[in-house]
C-alpha cells in the first residue's frame, strides 16, 4: 500500500481527472485550472476533484483513509480488510462518475453495496468531505476552509494551520523550564519570553533583562474560565458550520471540552452581538497597553447601528472579515490610532466604490472595520457617512430601474397608440365601402322604379292601342 | 461411533450470527399515510445507537419521504436491534449442522432460484463474499441482487440461530446436566441438518444424486417489465 503525504490544500484550486476505467466515455485529459473555479456546467463530462484529493488513485490506500477510516486498517475483523474498503470506495466512486453531475446519495449507493450500511455510510461521508464525490465547484468557497482545515488536520502538518492557533499557543510555556504554565506567569515582551512564576522568582532568565521588564499575566482566570474572543470566535465558526454535532465543534475550538462549548454557546448572548465587539476592543487594549495609549470606552461603539451589525455579525465571521480585524488592529498597534483611523477611512471610501454588488454587505463589514479602529466619536460618524453612501447607492440603482421601467412602458404605449390608428384606418375604410355599397343600392333601386315605369308605361299605351 | 460424535459436539456458544461478522438483517416494512416504504439491509450491532438516527434521516432525505418516517424507521431499527441483543446473552448448541440454504428472490428485474449448503459452525464464513462472488460469477448485472442475496441468506442464518437457542434452552430444561450424545440428538432433530456421518460415510459418495442436481443449481432469469407487473400484483394480493 502506497503512502503519499497528501497536499496541505492551499488555493483550492480544482483539477479536472481521467477515468483510468474504460468503460467510461468521459475521459478527460487532466489539466490543471486557473485559481478561479470554471462552472462545472460548462462541460458535463469532465469531473473536477479538488486539489487537495489529489492523492487519490484507484488502486492504492492513501494515509488520509488509514486514519480517518481505522476500522478497516486495524485487523480488528477478518472481512473489514484494506480489500473490502477498496471494493466500496471504489465502487461508490465508480457509481458516482457513471451518473454525473448528477449526486448521488448514500441511499443510492448503501443499496447497491454488499456490506453493512454503517460501514457504507462512514466511506460515504469521507469521500463526500474530500470532495471525491458530489462536488461542484460552485461550493467550493465555504466548505473549502473546512476541507482545509481536515486536510490539514490528517496531514498533521502543523504549517498549514491558521495564524490563530499560533497565537493561541503563545499561551503559556515557559521559556525557562519547558513547563506549561499555570496560575500566573511572567511575560516580557522585548524579549518574547514567557516565563512562569517560579523561573521568574528563580531569576532563571538571561543576562541582560531586568526583573522589571516582566509583566504579569494571570492565566487560571482566563484559560480556565473565561473565553477568549479567538475561542468565542471559533466556537460560533464551528457551530455554523457543524450545527448540533459538538463532538466536531469541540476539536475545532481547541483546548475546550464539549459540555464547555455547549454551555459557552448557550451561555453567548445573541441579542447583544457588540459584547462580542467589545471583547475584541479588550484583546486590542492589550495589544496597545505597552504603547500605553488608552482605549476609549468599548461602549462607545454605536448602539443603534448594532442591529444590522447582529445580522451581519455571524456571517462574517467565516469569511475573510478576521483578518481584516486583526490587520486593523495590528495597524493600530504599529502605526498609533488616528493612522488607523485613516486608513480604515479610506478602505472604506474605495470599497464602496469599487463593490456594487455587494454595497451593503461591505458596507456593514466596513462599518465593523471603522469600528475596529478604536476611537469612539470619529467612530460614529465614519459609520454614518458609510451608511449615507451606501443609502446613496440604493438610490441610485432605484433611479435607474426607474428609469428603464419608464421606458418600457413608452415602449408598450407607442405599440397601443399605432395600433389604434390602424384600426381606425380600417374603420375609415369600411365607412367608405359601406357608403359605396349604400349608393348601388340606391342606383340598383332607381333602375328597378325605372324599368317599372317603362314596363307599366309600354302595358298602358299597349291597353290603348288594343282599346 | 462415539467417539466420531464426541469430537463433533461443541460447548454451549454465546448467541452471536455464526458469520464471521456478527451482523444482523434487518427488515423495514413502515406504511403511514398512504405511502410504503419497504427495505432490508444488514445492521452492525457494535455501532453506537445515534447512527440509527442518524441513517434514519439520511434516508428519509434521500428517498424524500415525509419526515414522519424518521421517527418509525428509528423506531423499527432499534425494537429489531433489541430483539436481538435479547438473545446475545443465551447459549446456542451449533451441533455437527450442515443446513441447505435457499435463495428464491426477486429483486427489480433479476429473478434468482438457488439452494446450497452451508455449514453453521464455521464462524468464519461470510454471506457477503458469497453473495458478491455469486453475483460476479453469474453474470448479474443489477448491483441490487449482491445486497439482496446477502441479506436473505443472513436471515436464514439468524432463524436457525434463533431456534438453536430455543433448543438449547428446551434441552437444559429437560435434561438437566447430561452430556454428549444428547446434545448431537438435539441438533439432528431439527430436521433440516444434514447428517455428516452419513454422508462422508465410506458407503456413500461426494458426487450428488442426479435428482438432486437441479434442485442445487442456481437459476437467474431476467425478466420484462410485464412479468415485474404481474408478479408485484401477484405478491401485493398475497400480502392481503
């Protein structure tokens, strides 16, 4: 059984395969894409694979399937054998691309298979997760992330794993002793140390550092009880991704066991998404307390532009708005606030600019940006002239269907007006015709009068002829 | 001569399908407000009881029924599933049994005649296999007969151990603590076993009795779609 280390997936780029069965007539010189996703309609018959299922071949067993499939690699029953998965892989693989683009379902598949539906249903799932079967490439944008993130997971490549997981484990090992800290430990942040209490007491730290360069940080109130805006963050990334299944939101959240999560979540208030925010504010104070610049009240944040903010709130948290939010933060931490400030002022200028299409979307991230940079007045008034430009834009593009429908309906009435004067041409001419017809019918009945006439006159003078 | 049967005579067996993977058939027969929804798969009884839900919704999805029939399929899966753990905790006597297992199944357009022999005590032998094999030897090309295949022959299976078990517990009852030859009486006296003494005696030959030779080969007829008709017309009065 070969083993190949699988592709940390990056870009997400899809590359269409070949059928190595002949039987197929889809066969498909494989290529590899441009970064942008072509839309599967375009050529039924090629199948797309994401790039990070690239290890996949017919005949051999990849690790990815050893540790996420256990069951069939561990000898633990005779007929759950490395064999027996490659028949049900393989055939559902080979059912699938037979009935493409058509998905196909675990019901589809679970009934043609000889074998327990379980086991079925477990080979299922991970092809589905990889993206071996039922992929298109229009869904690739959010379910890729979580791809990534398996992909990482079972590659166990700890390079590919996002920022915040490294800033997470700056949480606490000691760079004295090797131990994991707990209770209280020391950080100095000229140096990047981080030591616990006891090295610090012990002046276990190199020459030339001061004792008082050393900031304490208390750690058993916040690892163990509190929630760090990152895990809250996580938490509720997880959740919308993974719904009710804890067992998977908990790894995703590291460090914190399922019933935490659970009554975490429950615990978040969903009316008051600010909070959120306002925990965000706290992170950046620490950011900037060595600056020692002061944050203004995290309240100031306004409150009534906070209910677009809780619809959009959610949403944006599994899209590209963290880093964004880092980034700002960051900016202001390196730059000092009103450079931030302006910054972020001007992103948003040239974002709704740029962005039609998605003018309220960018609009309320924007708002959330300017509210990132911690200022509370200038705050507020960034977001009103962000939502006045906005509201702006509506107007517009209602001015311009306006207008088209407009013309539409000249359009429509120009048609009406010259078939009415058609229909009273027609109507002239009858008028005309009918006349005509009037007048034979007047000549026809002087004629008849005039034969009469002549007749009873003839009869007449023949009667006094004969008399 | 008791000595033959001594050496065939195994110990009382925990209930378990004598497959090498103890997986147990189930059978779904649910009607709810007007629509059927018939089915029959293989269950592993090692999994974790949320699967049942969890396989319940997924085909309710699939086959887009009413979302009522989550609850039923879960339910029904779960009563089968009991009913067998309810019998995992009793002795069975396997006994020297040699059964004949008969298939006579239709399944969409496939028609499938057959009977073989198949020996209860190997705890290693897999339906599965056989069925897949079956399948491909044949020349089936419906892939829905190697589940049907599997499935009926795994019922057929789980019957006989269900009457081992009653047996045995009809057995300890009567004869309270004696041994040996008993046991070997019990099992031949089901009547369907074969007698293996009989058969590999030195008298007898391997070779089957030609009036036995059409009884033993497998038939598959594929059928059109009117026959398919009248056939389900044919069961559908049947059932009533």
């Amino acid at each position: 059984m070969a083993m190949k280390a699988p592709d940390s997936g990056g870009s997400g780029e899809i590359l269409p395969i070949t059928h190595s069965l002949s039987e197929t007539t889809s066969g498909v010189a494989a290529a590899s894409h441009s970064p942008q996703p072509p839309s599967s309609s375009s050529d039924i018959d090629t199948i797309y694979v994401p790039s990070y299922s690239r290890w996949f071949s017919w005949t051999d067993i990849n690790g990815c399937e050893v540790r996420s499939l256990p069951e069939f690699f561990d000898s633990r029953s005779s007929s759950k054998n490395p064999k027996f998965y490659l028949y049900l892989r393989n055939s559902i693989i080979k059912q699938y691309r037979d009935d493409h683009p058509r998905k196909i379902s675990f019901t589809d598949v679970r009934r043609t298979l000889v074998s327990d539906v379980v086991s079925i249903r477990r080979v299922f799932d991970f092809l589905d997760s990889w993206g071996l079967i039922n992929y298109t490439s229009s869904a690739s944008a959010k379910p890729l992330k979580w791809d990534e993130k398996e992909a990482g997971k079972s590659a166990g490549d700890a390079a590919s794993e996002p920022s915040t997981t490294v800033k997470e484990t700056a949480k606490r090992i000691c760079n004295g002793c090797k131990s994991i800290c707990s209770i209280a430990c020391f950080a100095c942040d000229k140096y990047d140390l981080t030591l616990c209490a006891r090295c610090y007491v012990r002046s276990n730290y190199r020459v030339g550092i001061n004792s008082s360069e050393f900031k304490r940080v208390e750690i058993s109130e916040e690892s163990k009880i509190q929630w760090s805006e990152k895990e809250i963050l996580l938490l509720l990334e997880a959740v919308m991704h993974y719904g009710d299944d804890w067992k998977k939101v908990a790894p995703h959240v590291t460090g914190r066991t399922e019933k935490d999560c659970v009554s975490q979540f429950v615990k978040l208030p969903f009316g008051e998404q600010f909070v959120k925010e306002s925990d965000f504010e706290d992170g950046l104070e620490a950011f900037d307390q060595i600056k020692g610049s002061a944050i203004p009240e995290s309240e100031g944040i306004d409150k009534d532009g906070s209910s677009p903010n809780k619809r959009m709130k959610l949403t944006p948290l599994a899209d590209a708005s963290n880093p964004i939010m880092a980034q700002a933060a960051f900016l202001s931490a390196l730059a000092g606030t009103k450079v931030a400030e302006a910054a972020a002022r001007a992103a948003v200028t040239a974002l709704s600019d740029v962005d039609e299409a998605d003018k309220n979307a960018s609009g309320d991230s924007n708002r959330q940006e300017t509210n990132a940079a911690p200022s509370g007045e200038t705050t507020r008034n960034d977001s009103e002239r962000a939502w006045a430009d906005a509201k702006s834009l509506i107007e517009k593009e209602e001015q311009e269907v306006e207008v088209a429908i407009k013309e539409t309906v000249e359009v429509e009435m120009k048609k009406i007006r010259d078939r009415i004067v058609h229909f009273e041409k027609l109507d002239l001419e009858m008028e005309r015709s009918r006349k005509q017809l009037e007048e034979m019918k007047n000549l026809l009945f002087v004629d008849q009068l005039n034969i009469f006439f002549h007749t009873r006159k003839a009869r007449t003078s023949e009667d006094r002829v004969e008399c | 001569m008791k000595s033959l049967v001594s050496t065939g005579w195994k110990g009382p067996v925990k209930f378990r399908m004598p497959t090498a993977e103890n997986l147990v058939p189930i059978r779904l027969d649910i009607q709810f407000e007007g629509q059927r929804y018939k089915d029959a798969f293989t269950w592993n009884p090692s999994d974790p009881d949320n699967e049942v839900v969890i396989f319940a919704k997924r085909t309710v999805k699939d086959l887009k029924l009413p979302y009522a029939f989550v609850t039923q399929i879960a339910q029904s899966i779960q009563s089968q599933l009991s009913d067998f753990r309810a019998y995992e905790g009793q002795d069975m006597y396997t006994g020297e049994k040699i059964i004949p297992i008969k298939l006579d199944l239709r399944v969409n357009h496939t028609l499938i005649k057959d009977q073989f022999l198949w020996d209860l005590n190997n705890f290693e032998s897999d339906p599965e296999e056989f069925a897949r094999t079956l399948c491909k030897d044949l020349g089936v090309e419906d892939p829905e007969v190697g589940p049907a295949v599997a499935f009926a022959i795994r019922e057929q299976l789980y019957e006989i151990a269900i009457q081992s078990v009653a047996s045995a517990r009809e057995s300890r009852l009567s004869k309270k603590g004696r041994r040996g030859s008993d046991h070997g009486s019990a099992s031949k006296a089901s009547g369907l076993s074969m007698d293996l003494m009989k058969l590999f005696s030195f008298k007898s030959s391997v070779v089957r009795k030609r009036k036995d030779l059409d009884v033993y080969e497998p038939v598959v007829d594929l059928l059109t779609s009117e026959e398919v008709d009248a056939l389900e017309a044919r069961e559908e009065r049947h059932a009533r």
